[in-house]
C-alpha cells in the first residue's frame, strides 16, 4: 500500500485516514500488514480505528458542506446515487453509519449522512463502533 505499512503506526494512521476520505482504496490489505509486523494489536486496533474514523468525521463534514454540483463534480458522485442513499438514509436514519466501514460504500455512506445532516453526534458515533468492529475483527482473524 505504497510503502504505508514500512512507517508502522504514522503510515497505518495516514493509510487508515486516506481510505477513509474519497480515495479510492481499502484499509484492509494495509491494517492486515502492519498487524503482521509484530506492533502491539491494542496499538494498532487503537490507530488503525482513529485514523479511518477521522477520515471518516472529515468525509461527513465535508458532505455537510457540499452542494450538489460539488458532489457530482468533485467526487464524482451522480445524483442517482446520493438519491438512493439518501432513501436508504429514509429507512434507516442515522443506523446507516454502521456501514461507513465497507469499503468504497462507506465513504458514499458518510458523505451522503453529512449531506442530508443527520445528526453529527449519533452518526459520528455509529461509524467509530462500526471501524472499531471491522478492525476488531481483523485483529482477532489474524494476530
């Protein structure tokens, strides 16, 4: 994951953080190798969770700020699709920040719930509890 994995804990924080946002790439490869180099698990569920959770905040918050033409011009998002999730968000208010974890999906998941300003505090809780779950998972599976 571009060398991320040789800076230990900065490069997993940085790596984590990135995913999160609108790049398009997963954590996952990343978290797995640097739980493979021997660092403490606690250290790295601990980092690995914060830095996608704040990619995360910093997805929402930008949704929160966007407009439209932003949305389809700076991420490529179709109105179609902020459409669907923002029925999908109809459904299942902010619960849908549980999914902001599933690669790709989420990113469009944490922009379209700043989007529609769901309510910050329970939507920013939601996604740390279900990062920490993906990473808790990964940590059990594989040190």
């Amino acid at each position: 994951m571009f060398g991320l994995e040789e800076l230990g804990l900065l490069g997993l924080f940085i790596g984590t953080f990135l995913a999160a946002t609108v790049l398009p790439f997963s954590s996952d490869a990343l978290y797995v190798g640097v739980l493979l180099t021997g660092l403490p698990p606690a250290a790295v569920l601990l980092t690995g969770t914060l830095g996608n959770w704040l990619g995360g905040v910093t997805t929402y918050f930008l949704g929160r700020l966007a407009k439209w033409e932003w949305v389809e011009r700076v991420f490529r998002v179709k109105p179609e699709t902020i459409e669907k999730q923002h029925r999908f968000l109809e459904k299942y208010g902010v619960w849908a920040a549980l999914l902001t974890w599933v690669p790709f999906v989420g990113d469009v998941v944490a922009l379209t719930l700043g989007f529609y300003k769901c309510p910050a505090v329970w939507s920013l809780l939601l996604m740390l509890a279900g990062k920490f779950g993906r990473f808790a998972i990964w940590t059990m599976l594989v040190a």
